[in-house]
C-alpha cells in the first residue's frame, strides 16, 4: 500500500469466505449490499472473471436507477481475490470516471471468526486519493462492508 496514492479497509466477517464470495459474486445477493443503504442497487452486468463487466446502477427510491459504476475486472482468483477498475469500462474502453478512477482489490483470507475482508483501492495521483478521502471513502466503502458483513453472516451455517 502506498499512502500517498492508497486507500485502505479491513473487516473481520464471521462468515466462511465461501460465503463472502457468494455475497460478492452473485448479482441478487451483490444487490443488497453494494450501496449505502437506502440507496438501492441493480447489477446490470456480472461477470466475475478477468476482463468480465462490472456494471451496476443506482436508485434514491427504488423506481429511478441512474449509472453508477461501468468498470472492468481485472483478476478473479476464486474464494481469495477480486480486482477490479474503472479506468477501463465494461467494453474495454478506455475511461474517465466521476468522481475518482481507481483500481479496487478486495482480499478474503481466512480468520479464526469467518474472514478476514480487505480493500485496497488504487488511485493514479495524490489529488485523486485525497479526493476519494475527502468524499467519505471511509464512511461509504465502510458501510457497505458492514453491509456485505450483516448479509453474509446472516447467510453462513450456525
């Protein structure tokens, strides 16, 4: 992690990474977590695989969705890691994202409780990290861990 260009999460999740993956990779369960509730999130496109699309769209009242993110995944290694960009959209086209162009990695590992969930998320320059920052990087790629966390952990074997 470079903190100059980096930003950077860690939740633990009492679930098995099989189910963390699950959450993340299946468009009906992605749909719960994937914004700040109450905003609500429609996949348009899923497809978990290097080069696949990563489209979704967004909605304040369930009945208007506007884009949100046409992004591209870069590397899928299954149960472990996801990396995705939207540098680049879903039509392997070059792209300028607003607010901020970014590289995400999401990390699973295993943890005594369930998983170990970690996001890095890469930016090209200092101005664009602080940016990120300053719009509530923290506050929104946080709740929508805990999110994902309340979600599988409500899925996992008890």
């Amino acid at each position: 992690m470079n903190p100059d260009l980096d930003l950077g999460l860690e939740r633990i999740i009492r679930a098995p990474r099989a189910t963390v993956w699950s959450a993340w990779t299946d468009p009906s369960r992605l749909e719960k977590w994937w914004l700040p509730a109450p905003m609500r999130c429609r996949v348009d496109r899923l497809e978990a695989r290097p080069g696949g699309a990563f489209v979704t769209r967004m909605s304040e009242d369930g009945s208007e969705f506007v884009p949100h993110l046409d992004a591209c995944f870069l590397a899928v290694d299954e149960l472990h890691r996801i990396v995705f960009t939207n540098a680049i959209d879903s039509t392997w086209r070059p792209a300028n994202p607003a607010p901020v162009t970014m590289t995400a990695t999401i990390t699973l590992l295993d943890h005594p409780d369930g998983t170990d969930y970690r996001m890095l998320v890469r930016h090209g320059d200092p101005e664009s990290r602080a940016r990120h920052d300053k719009l509530g990087f923290a506050e929104g790629w946080g709740t929508v861990a805990g999110q994902l966390a309340a979600l599988a952990e409500s899925m996992a074997p008890r």
